[in-house]
C-alpha cells in the first residue's frame, strides 16, 4: 500500500500542474523546409512543438510482501542452519540444481541421499575423513584405483589416518583376510567393484558380512561398473563413491564426483567406534548425529552418514561442485543404459579378440569365460564387465612401447567417454617411482598428454591465410 492523499488518484497529475499546462503559450510551428536543389527526398514538415505535461508524480512505494508465515523460506532458514529442516542452507553445502542430479543417482543406486563433490577423490577423501580421524585405520583391498592408493598410503597417514592393504593381491576377496586386519579403531573396508586397471571383481557380500561381524561398514567405489552394471547395497555395502566424470557424466564435459548413503548402517550401535557420530557437535548446537539423524529420528531415515558429510565436511573443507558441472552430469545420466550397453559390447569384443591372438600373452577382462573372476562379474554385474580391460605383450615395455607409437586408439588417459582409449599402467601418472619400476616403466616414460602449439595439431592449414593478412 502506498502513503498518498486520499482524494488524489495515484496515476493523477496535481491541479496545478494541469492549470499550468493549460495556460502556457503555445509555440509557433516552424515553416516546411525547403528542398535543395539535387535533393531526391521528398520534402518533410516538422511538426509544432508544445510543451508536454508534466509526468504524473506517485508517493514513494512500499513493499506489499506479507510477513514471513511458517511455510515461507525465511522462516526456515535458521532452522535450515540447524539442521533441524532439510531447506536450502547455502550453496556450498545445497543447490537445486545440484540436489536433482543427488536425488537421481540416489535413486539409482538405491540409497537414501546423495552428495555431489568436486571429483571423485574429493568424494573418496571425504567419505572417509567423515567416518574418523587420527588414530583411525582403513582396511583396503590392494586392487585399486592409482590416485586412491596414493591418496590411502601417502595423504591421509599424514591426517593420522592409517592404511591397511590386504597382502595378498591374487585373493582380495578372502573376507578373513580382512578381518585379520581390523582392530577397535577400524572404520572402514574399501574397494573397488570393478577396480581399475585390474578388473578384478570385489566379492562384495562376503567382504561386507565380515565388516558387518565387526560392526564396521563397507565403502565401495562404483565408478567403473556405474549403478547400471551393478547397486553394491543390494549386497551389503553401506557407502558407495564414485567419480561421476567418467560414466555417469560420460562425455568428459565436466569433473565431478558423488557420494551416496544406503541408510543402512546404525552408527549408533559402535559408540566408542564413531565417537563423532556419538557425540555433541558444538558447532550445531549440541546435535548428535547418530541419534538425532539416524535411525529412529523425525526425518524418516537414517542420514546421519550423509548430512555430516555434507553439513560439517563439505562445510569446512568445500569439496563443492558448481551447479553448472551438475547440470552436465544430469544431461549424461540420461543416456547412461544406452552408453553402458555399446560400452561393455565393445570392451567384450575388443577382449575376445586380443585373447585369440597369438602376440598377446594374456589379457585381463572379468567378462572373458577364461577370467577367474567371471563367475563374480556374472553374479554381480550380469549386464557387463565394465569397458576397461588390461593385456599384456610379449617383450613387456619394448613391445607395450611399439603399441603406443601406433596409430590408433585416442592416448587419454583417464577420461571414459565414447571413444577408443589406450593408457600405458607404467608410464600413467598416477604411478610413482618405484611402483613404475615394478611394472616394468622407467623414468624416461612420459606421460601422455594434449598437442600443444608447435604440434602437428596446431600447425596452420597451408592453405589457410593467417588471421589478419
């Protein structure tokens, strides 16, 4: 409502300035003006020029905006800040747009809610630093992913959190090879479904049954298989991250990374395990996140993983996606049956194919008969064995080398989009030294990377002009 006199109409002009207007004198018209000789156009007459009314004037308005009732969103952001309503917060911790894309991957893997990070390390690294702390240890199967194994031997020992490899590498899924490695201050087992580069298959059932006797859960990386080929809840796992840069988004648009909670652990059940899920968190008023998010608490699910990740984690340490890269991902996630379908018809394909050659000496792909983990791919992901396979030449490095300088198949490492891709394991980055050395790569093997000014690719067309000649 806006402050005015009553009997003057808002869109009225003031008596005085109407009087005024109309006793002002009126200004003569100007005579036609005159065509020149020459000029074409025809002749125009301006026309007489008055003095125009003055503009209505209106009293400053005010805003008409009711006052914040229980159902508006400013009277649910101090709840939201609490934690005591599940509203937008801030955009580092909750986006619109980046809950659509959470609550589909959710509902792909079968979970109750998910994360967005900004690459799957970052999903990785805080999964597993909102489980424990210093003194804490994780036991890992030895098949993994190389920044994961650096991030699990070389950066998280320096936060105080240890990591425990399963020693024998041929027979990660013995579950009492797990066991025999886990103490009082264990708070994970970690693995890869299909870990890359090996193909290995995780036993996820029976490594997850000898977490749950111990009270501890199981995290799983699903980013090869994809919640297509295979959803690690429906057999025990508790946790699942992944990179979504590869399949999810699958066209190597935009780097992000996901984290998804099954909802199915009860923290709250290994106080003196989780003592910060057990215990008072200061910065949000005393909450307890065991017991006042988990299981049996007013929000009808048990959150108590995924909001601290999300409220303290993501909080602090700002592994935040932007919303643009989660539109992205929502654009590949539409298409990931059909692109997961021609992914693992080709790597099957491609796999058979290298087997029946007389120079390869073996080849590495859980979807082959020959695999000793096939009868594992076709107990968990009957739909493929994922699209990364590994073989190996006669002549080791020569000959690997030989490969490379081949034209062929795209030299990216890293990036899972629609395309043929070759990486070399001994010249890849995430391998250091001495790890290189095992592989059989030395130090003069480069890695491999983009043209840049100077290549072949960026020479100037010879029948091209240059810009600006």
């Amino acid at each position: 409502m806006t402050d005015q006199h009553p009997s003057t109409p808002d869109h009225a002009a003031p008596a005085t300035d109407q009087a005024a207007d109309q006793n002002a004198p009126q200004t003569p018209a100007p005579p036609p003006r005159t065509r020149r000789a020459g000029d074409s156009r025809p002749s125009r007459s301006r026309p007489g020029t008055t003095r125009c009314p003055s503009p209505p004037t209106r009293a400053p308005s005010r805003s008409t905006r009711p006052p914040p009732t229980s159902s508006s969103p400013l009277s649910r952001r101090p709840p939201a800040f609490a934690l005591s309503d599940l509203g937008p917060i801030y955009t580092r911790l909750t986006n619109p747009t980046n809950d659509i894309v959470e609550q589909r991957i959710a509902a792909l893997e079968g979970g109750v809610g998910a994360l967005l990070t900004s690459s799957g390390q970052a999903a990785t690294t805080l999964a597993l630093v909102t489980l424990g702390g210093a003194g804490d240890n994780i036991v890992a199967s030895p098949s993994l992913y190389g920044g994961t194994t650096n991030l699990l031997t070389h950066t998280l020992p320096r936060l105080g959190i240890e990591a425990r490899f399963v020693a024998d590498p041929g027979d990660p899924g013995d579950p009492a090879a797990w066991s025999a490695l886990a103490d009082e201050r264990t708070i994970a087992f970690f693995g890869e479904t299909i870990p890359n580069p090996r193909g290995d298959v995780l036993d996820i059932e029976a490594i997850a049954a000898a977490a749950h006797e111990l009270g501890i859960p199981l995290v799983v990386d699903n980013t090869v298989a994809s919640p297509f080929l295979t959803r690690p809840f429906e057999w025990g796992a508790d946790i699942v991250v992944a990179s979504a840069t590869k399949f999810l988004g699958g066209h190597g648009s935009s780097v992000a990374g996901v984290i998804v909670d099954s909802g199915n652990f009860d923290f709250a059940a290994q106080p003196e395990r989780f003592p910060a899920f057990n215990t008072p968190d200061e910065s949000y008023n005393g909450l307890v996140y065991a017991r006042d998010l988990g299981i049996g608490s007013p929000l009808g699910a048990n959150l108590a993983f995924i909001l601290k990740a999300r409220a303290e984690g993501q909080r602090d340490l700002g592994f935040s996606l932007a919303p643009h890269s989660a539109f992205l991902i929502a654009q590949g996630i539409e298409t990931l049956s059909l692109r997961m379908e021609r992914h693992v018809d080709n790597a099957l394909a491609v796999a058979t194919w290298l087997e029946g050659r007389d120079d390869v000496a073996s080849v590495r792909y859980s979807g082959l008969a020959s695999s000793p983990y096939y009868e594992l791919h076709r107990k968990y992901c009957p739909r493929g064995a994922g699209s990364i396979l590994t073989f190996d030449l006669p002549g080791g490095r020569e000959a690997g080398g030989g490969l490379h300088r081949r034209p062929g198949p795209v030299l990216q490492p890293g990036e899972h989009r629609g395309r043929a891709l070759a990486g070399g394991p001994p010249g890849h980055h995430h391998a250091l030294p001495a790890r290189r050395r095992r592989l059989g790569g030395g130090r003069d093997q480069r890695r491999n990377r983009a043209p840049e000014r100077g290549d072949r690719a960026h020479r100037r067309h010879p029948g091209r002009p240059r810009a600006g000649s």
